[in-house]
C-alpha cells in the first residue's frame, strides 16, 4: 500500500476518543488545520516522549488554528490511562482493528532487533483547514515531533 497522496482529500474516519466520544475528521473542515499522528502503543518510552511534546505545545498549535489527533490500536480504557498518566489534553483515537490505519497506509510489517511482526509505523499526516493532505512525516523523531510539525505549518499554512 502507498501513502495517501499529497493535495487529495484526506481519508476520512469516526473513531472513538479516550472518554469514548466519537471524533471524525469531517468536525473539523474548514475551522482546523489537522495533525493526525499514528502511534504504536500507549505508555511506552517513544509514545509518551512524543505524547508529552504535544501536551505541552497546545498553547502553540492552537495559535496556528491547529487540532493534534493521535491513533493507535489501542483500546478506549488503555487511552484513558495514557491520558491520565501523562496529564495529556488531546484526543486519543482508537483504532483497534487498524481500519484506519489501513486507510493512511500505515499498517505493515516491521522489523525489530530481527523481528518480523505487522505493526503501526509512526507516521504524521498535516491536513490543512480544506481537508486535504498537505505534508507527511515518514520519519518521525520523538524527541522533536511537536516543533518539527509546528514549523512545518508556521512555514507552509501560516497566513
């Protein structure tokens, strides 16, 4: 499967958040530019690494009209331990089948210390106000998630 490509409409999903309300992405058309951020497991080293650059930057992505939406196979209770654990104050998606997943292409299999096993690939996708995918980030780095997202939308959706 290849990644959804830039300038097209973004796939759209309804999943359930961490307090099981249903978020889609269509809620935010036309008001919100979207980070939507796929993760591979709730309360590990990487995950909460990135999960907390984001919950400390909300004051910066609100100033860019921006909403942060994090997916991973996770179940809604496993999310709201991750919420409540790390203080986060974004929306969590479940996306335990992995349809969604499937959709952005980013379901697959991957390699760890000679593994071989499929899995979720960390991966970001920047969806502007119009609905469409504006930038992908393939290779995320955990540490600089948040500031490397901001400056992409500072530089390229800014007004």
């Amino acid at each position: 499967m290849t990644l959804p490509e830039i300038g097209n409409l973004a796939p759209v999903f309804s999943l359930q958040n961490q307090r099981d309300e249903t978020v889609a992405l269509k809620d935010f058309r036309d008001s919100k530019n979207v980070v939507l951020y796929f993760y591979p497991k709730a309360m590990t080293p990487g995950c909460n690494v990135q999960a907390c650059g984001i919950r400390d930057s909300k004051s910066e992505f609100a100033k860019l009209d921006t909403v942060v939406l994090a997916v991973s196979p996770d179940a809604v209770a496993r999310l709201l331990r991750f919420e409540e654990k790390q203080s986060l104050n974004f929306d969590l998606l479940s996306d335990e089948d992995h349809a969604i997943a499937d959709k952005y292409a980013v379901w697959g299999m991957k390699k760890t210390f000679g593994k071989e096993y499929m899995g979720l690939k960390r991966t970001t996708f920047i969806i502007g106000k119009d609905g469409r995918l504006k930038h992908v980030i393939a290779k995320v780095k955990t540490k600089t998630h948040h500031d490397d997202v901001q400056q992409w939308i500072v530089e390229n959706l800014s007004d």
